[in-house]
C-alpha cells in the first residue's frame, strides 16, 4: 500500500509556493457552481480566494453531495492539490481530494452576492468586512497604521499613549461627548496633543496613536464621531521642519502602500498610477492666496471663514500631490497655535490637503510656548482655566518651541483607497446615527 502524503497546512496567499503539491486551507465558502459531476468552491480565508474544484471520483458519493448542498458562509477546510490555472483568480485552483465541514451556515446569509444600500451593509457591518473590498480596505488600513509606526520609529519618534478619559477640550468645545467620572464631569479625548507636549518634554519626540472622539452633529462624507489619529509632536520643531515632517512621513506611507498592497489596491479599484507621484516636495499655498484662487473662481469666501469641503475639493483639485495650506487666520483656529511673528492675525498652521476632493487629512501647526500668550488665549476662548493648568504649567518649567500635527486614519485611507465615505474605511464606523452593531 503506498502511503498517503500529508497536506501542509497554509493560506490562500501562500498557495504559489506549494505548486503541485497537497495543502490544507481553512476558510470559508464564498460562493459555490456546480456543473453536474464538478462543483467549484469558491472558498476565501481572509488572505486570498481560491477556487476549488471537486469531483464525485476525488472525494466521493457522500461528501460530494454534502458539498453540493452548503451554504454560502459555511466554513470548512479543504484538502487538495494545487495547480496553476491563469485562468483561475488568484492564477491557482486547488484540486480537491477531501474536505471537512466545520459549520454548515444557516441558509439565509444576509449579505447575498447581489448590490445591497448603503445603510443594509452598514446594519450588517459585522458581515459586510468580509467581502473582498472591505477585507481589502482593512488590510490597507493596517498597512498605513505599520508603516507610519515604522516611519516615525525609524526617525527617533517615541510612542506614548495618551488618556482616553480626559478633563478638557482640545479641539473646542462645541464638539465635545460628556461622561460622569465619579462626580465630575469628563471627557472623551478629541486628540491626544495636549499630553504629547507634556510627553515631548521627557523624550523630545514622541507620537500618540489612538481613538479620538469628535461629537459632530454634521452628517457628511468625511466625519465619523470616532476615529484614529497619528500625532507625532516634537520639541524644538519649527513650523518649516515640520511640514518637511508632514511630506515626508505621507509619502513613505503612501510608498509602502504601493509596495505591499498590489493586490488589496486592485480590489478596491485602486489604480497605482494615481499615488506613484506622490513625493516631496507638495505644494504649498498660504491661506491669503487660497482665498484669492477662490474669489478668481467665483466662489463666495469671506477672509476669516475657515473653508468648507468644496473648497478644499477646489483647491486640491489643482494638483496631483497633497497640497499645504497655510498660515491660516487666528480667529478660524484653535486656541493653542503660535501667531506669525510679523502678522499676529494668522498663526503658524497648516492644513494638508489630499487630492481628488478628499480634503484635509492632517490638521498641525506650531504651538504657543509664551505662557502670557497661552494663558490669554485661555480666557478668549473661554475655557475653563482649572482644567488646563497641568497644559500651563509646562510654559513655566523649561518651555521651548514645539510642533506637532494629527493625521486622520480614516481620511487617509479613503483617499488612498479612492473611497466615497469614511465609513468603509473604519471597521465599525461610528457616525450621529449610528452606534450598532
Ligand atoms: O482637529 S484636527 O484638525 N487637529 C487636531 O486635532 C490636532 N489637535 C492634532 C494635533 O496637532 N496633534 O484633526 C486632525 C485630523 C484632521 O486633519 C482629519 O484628518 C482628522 O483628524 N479628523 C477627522 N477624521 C474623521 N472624522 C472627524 N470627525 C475628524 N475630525 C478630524
């Protein structure tokens, strides 16, 4: 009796490795044909999707009826040969010799292979994930999250955590989502950057990475209530040095989408074409000089206003890389940014603005390091000073020039996987009209 060989147990990604040879893969079916005598299983894994064909003489009377009869979702792990077929997607096709069922799913799975609306899929959104695109999308967010880790580690960066739980307003107050913390009132973070200028103080440069949470009554394209942001901060980092910063750091994540996520890029419909040219140095235009382009163009703009989506669709649209947006008006922006030198009325900020009507997906500027300045600033804008003065205390001991900015996770990835909403490219999105599931 000649010996049976044993299957190595991998992944659909993995398969081109093992040609001709027997693998196991686990997974789950994504859909099924059959014609007669051959069914092929189309079975995914969460790295790829392979096709699986399976004959009444290769695994028998019974089994081939069972596999006749499953459901889509069911999972199970299939025995087989791998065989190159260019034909095939993914170019390998797996010739099945067994297979076991785990789980047979229940026969009415909700997202069937046809178009669902917008809010059936985000009802289902536990689901929805593991269709190709979405599983795409999540793999290219995990890329971005990895590489600009990498970027900012790879640049002396410190990682350091910032509370989630917190006793003030960052961002203004307008927007802020209240809890009881035994007795006092608390806040969910909107941006982690007041304790990275604490932190910047022990390690010189550091980043947060975390949830922050924005209580925006407005329902649009490009606001979620909960999202990620990057927030590198560093002491010393002038406003120049930290656009350079900014550019550098989106095209080395940028880069690294492009040469990890070939096939993630193709299933969103990504062409790679469209992000190649994506390098230092971006363009940069004063907020003067925006509002100019604007009025030249026939739009309705007041000096002072901060811009709006179609502005910033406008005035993106005029290049192929990102474009800065600078030195905007003092009294469009929030408390804690340093005022031009020369022209107290714009501070040193600036706006980063993806291409294609994405908008802005990085918010960063100098910050005040004047504790008279700072303090003023408190009063205008009417914050409660008993809160921020841990934020004041670090103007007192040893302050320096610093500079920080946030990148939005979500924004980011809608831009680079050329989404039309925010939404898809969180997990489990969060917006004014939805918590579930
Ligand atoms: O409000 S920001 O412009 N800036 C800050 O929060 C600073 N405190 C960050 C810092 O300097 N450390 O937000 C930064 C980015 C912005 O450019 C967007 O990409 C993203 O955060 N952002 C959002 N993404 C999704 N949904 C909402 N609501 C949202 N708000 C800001």
């Amino acid at each position: 009796m000649t010996e049976r060989p044993t299957a190595t147990t991998t992944t659909i990604s993995a398969v081109k490795n093992f040609e001709g040879k027997l693998v196991r893969i686990r997974g789950w079916l994504y859909n099924k044909r059959s014609s007669g005598k051959i069914l092929f299983l189309i079975v995914r894994d969460g790295t790829g999707i392979i096709q699986c064909v399976a004959s009444k003489g290769d695994v028998g009377e019974e089994m081939f009826k069972n596999l006749d009869g499953l459901t889509q979702e069911s999972s199970l792990i299939v025995e087989g040969t791998v065989h190159k077929d260019n034909r095939a997607p993914g170019g390998y096709e797996l010739q099945v010799t067994s297979c076991e069922i785990v789980s047979q799913a229940w026969p009415d799975y909700p997202i069937a292979l046809k178009e669902h609306g917008p809010e059936f899929l985000l009802d289902h959104r536990h689901l929805w994930i593991r269709t190709p695109k979405q599983r795409a999308i999540l793999t290219v967010r995990a890329e971005v999250m990895r590489s600009a880790r990498e970027f900012l580690d790879s640049e002396g960066f410190v990682e350091v955590s910032a509370p989630v739980l917190t006793p003030s307003a960052c961002e203004g107050t307008s927007t802020l989502f209240a809890t009881e913390y035994f007795g006092e009132m608390a806040y969910l973070s909107q941006s982690g950057q007041l304790y990275n200028e604490a932190t910047i103080m022990a390690l010189g440069k550091v980043y947060c990475f975390g949830p922050t949470f924005r209580a925006e009554k407005s329902k649009t394209r490009r606001h979620l209530t909960e999202f990620w942001m990057l927030e590198p901060e560093a002491a010393f980092m002038t406003f120049e040095e930290l656009l350079d910063l900014e550019e550098r750091m989106v095209s080395f994540i940028v880069h690294r989408v492009l040469d990890r996520c070939s096939k993630e890029l193709a299933d969103v419909g990504r062409n790679p074409k469209d992000l190649e040219d994506i390098a230092p140095p971006f363009p940069r235009m004063t907020y003067d000089d925006a509002v100019k382009l604007l009025h030249e163009n026939g739009f309705e703009f007041e000096w002072g206003d901060d811009f709006g989506a179609p502005h910033e669709t406008f005035l993106a649209s005029q290049h192929h890389r990102p474009l800065f947006v600078t030195h905007y008006p003092t009294k469009a922006k929030a408390f804690y940014m340093e005022p031009h030198p020369e022209r107290p009325e714009v501070v040193l900020a600036a706006d980063l603005l993806a291409p294609e009507g994405y908008g802005e997906i990085i918010g960063g500027s100098q910050r005040i390091h004047d504790y008279d300045l700072l303090l003023q600033r408190i009063r205008e804008h009417n914050l409660p000073m008993e809160a921020y003065d841990w934020y004041l205390d670090l103007r007192k001991f040893g302050t320096v020039p610093h500079s920080g900015f946030g990148l939005g996770i979500e924004r980011f990835v809608a831009w680079i996987c050329h989404l039309d909403h925010l939404r898809e490219a969180s997990p489990f999105p969060r917006m004014i009209n939805r918590i579930r599931p």
